[in-house]
C-alpha cells in the first residue's frame, strides 16, 4: 500500500480545447479510484476554487484585492467539489472537504488534529481533498499556494509520495522559453542540489495560478526532508497520472532524504509563523549544533520583535543568519528584562528546550 498525495494546480482545472473542467476531474477520479481499489491510499490537494468561481462569474482576468478574490473563491469552492463528488461517486467513493488556512497548523495540537482528521477519513475509504481557505483566509494567514499546503499535509500524513501536476513537463536549468540552451533536470537527489535551484529560480506564474516553479522547489524542500519522493509531471494528460500510480515517474524527481527528520521537527520548521528573532552567541552556537542542547537565557545577546510565551520564534547566530527555530518558554518582555540582570552562571534558565528546537540550518544541506 502507498500513501500517495497529489497537488492539482488551477491551470489543469481551468480546462482545455480538448478536455474540460468536468471531464478533466473525470479522467483524474478515474485513475484515483482505479488506484485506490488496488489498495492505495490518496488525498488530493486541490486549488481551482478562484479560478473556476472566475469561470462561473464571467471574469476573463484573476482579480487582484483580496476581497474579490475571497468572493471568487466562495462561488468556485462548492461547485469545485461539486465536480469532484460526482466523478469519484461513479466509482463507488465518497469524498469530504477539508479547508485549511496556516493558523490550522499554529500549534502543535491543531497540526496533530488535522493529521488524525485526513488519517480518519482514510480509514473510512474516504478521499479527502485539501484546499486553501480562500473564502477567509487573509493576507497574514495565506500559504500563499497550494504546493507548500501539499508538502505540509503530506507530512502531517507521513506519505510516501508526492505528485505536483501542472502545466510543464519537468524542472529546467533555465526557462526553456527564454533560454534555448535550457537542459532538462529528470533527477535531483540532495538538499543542497535543490536549495542551489531554489536560489536560482524565479517566482514566475501564470495569470490564474498562485505557485510557480520556485513554490514547487519549496515544496519539495520540505516533503523531501521528510522521506518523501516528490514527482514534478505534466498533468494536462490526466494519463500521467495514471502512470506515475502504476510506478512510472514524473518529469523530474525529487529523491527523499535518506535521514528524514521527525514529522515534529518538520512542523517547527515549515508550518509556523515566527513572531520575533533571538540572537545567541558563538558559544550557544556551538551547543546547539554540536552537543544537541537547548537554548539558556545565558547564550542569549538580543531580542528582536514581540513575541508570548509559547509563541514560536527565529534563532540567529552572531552574523545574523538563521541558525534554528522554535518555541520560547518566556515571553520578549520577560526576555529582554532577564537579559539585562541576568547573572552569568550554570543554573541559566532554559528558554528553548531542544523538544521544541529544530536546526534550520541544516535543512538544505
């Protein structure tokens, strides 16, 4: 059995002169359900909700205010799973909606009761399709795209793979519509392969969709780290799909790391919203890195930003470059009153236990 996860971006589900929204969804709940009756398990990361609300609304452009787009969202949605529910309901299969928006993965227990949810519905046979909450979800609570929501879901679920449809047929050296001497990359095996092709990519997208190819890279970023083989593919032929689930590949492959970190650790590092910065010396530094220690208010030089107790923040090295995350026992206040009577000796209080501490730093590598 594989626990399959895969992404739909809106530029599929906007239709094509051959194919459209309806039969599209068809084709993909066809080969899902084949899939699933051979024993798989699946979860769809849907996004379409704005652009098809667009369609039914007869806008020719994506709106650009957050209000329209909110509204757009709210038409698109229903009739998205509308869409949805009739296709997998000829093959025998219920499905359910689930909505997320980041403040649904800001703490440790909503991360955990969101994973229990999509893992319930599994058992039930159920597939569940994931989207954004476009309806209401504002500015400061976006993911900003649904192939970073991928990711995120896809290791709150510990699944094995990861398929990112779209509208290109695999990762290039360059934009192949610009540089003829574009090389197509079918293979990227390391974290420091992919952090050099993040750096180097530019956030392109279309007129309709949020993502681009550098939301891809991000998102294999963090599904890789966690053990899971990510799959870039060409989805304007539903058969793709169909290919990878009987063991072919996509375009490009994103090979998992060998040494994934706990699905925890990925939750400190990919699903928070940091609310301030600490600033730690060379020496805590080291004992965070070298002797997997927590942070003590002695290794602390200054605080930035305002943040509460539990609340999670960035851990910057003395050159101010990030160095770990995680979530403080003390709030900025306490911190910063701490520090300045604060009695250099070995009973330092712990600020950040190292349950709570995740090394950034070595993310990429």
């Amino acid at each position: 059995m594989t626990l399959w996860t895969v992404k739909v971006g809106t530029t599929l589900l906007r239709g094509t002169k051959q194919l459209n929204t309806q039969e599209i969804i068809d084709e993909y709940c066809k080969y899902i359900a084949k899939s699933k009756d051979e024993g798989n398990q699946i979860i769809i990361v849907s996004s379409g909700a704005v652009g098809l609300g667009c369609n039914r609304l007869g806008m020719k452009n994506r709106p650009t205010d957050l209000n329209s787009l909110q509204a757009s969202a709210a038409v698109g949605q229903g009739y998205l799973m509308s869409l949805y529910e009739k296709a997998m309901r000829k093959y025998g299969y219920k499905v359910a909606q689930i909505l997320l928006t980041r403040s649904d993965f800001e703490s440790r227990q909503c991360f955990r009761n969101a994973s229990l949810t999509i893992k319930k519905l599994l058992d039930w046979n159920v597939l569940p399709i994931i989207n954004e909450n476009d309806s209401i979800s504002n500015e400061e609570l976006r993911y900003g795209d649904n192939d970073t929501l991928s990711a995120l879901v896809s290791t709150a679920i510990s699944a094995d793979q990861l398929v990112l449809l779209t509208d290109i047929d695999k990762l290039y050296s360059s934009d192949p519509k610009i540089d003829k001497e574009a090389k197509p990359i079918t293979d990227v095996h390391n974290q420091k392969q992919l952090t050099d092709l993040n750096k180097t990519t530019s956030e392109g997208n279309n007129n309709w969709g949020k993502g681009g190819v550098k939301t891809k890279l991000t998102a294999a970023q963090i599904a890789t780290k966690n053990g899971i083989t990510v799959h870039l593919a060409d989805g304007r032929d539903p058969k793709t799909l169909n290919n990878i689930l009987n063991g072919s590949r996509g375009g490009t492959v994103f090979h998992p790391n060998p040494k994934p970190i706990r699905t925890t650790k990925s939750w400190l590092a990919h699903a928070l919203h940091t609310q301030g910065v600490i600033y730690i010396d060379e020496g805590a530094c080291f004992a965070i890195q070298n002797k997997g220690a927590s942070l003590l208010l002695v290794g602390i030089n200054k605080i930035e930003g305002s943040f509460s107790a539990n609340q999670p923040v960035q851990i910057f090295n003395s050159k101010g470059n990030e160095l770990a995350k995680g979530i403080s026992s003390l709030s900025s206040e306490s911190l910063r009153a701490e520090i300045n009577t604060c009695v250099k000796n070995k009973k330092s209080k712990v600020v950040i236990h190292r349950d709570v501490l995740v090394l950034t730093s070595e993310l990429y590598i």
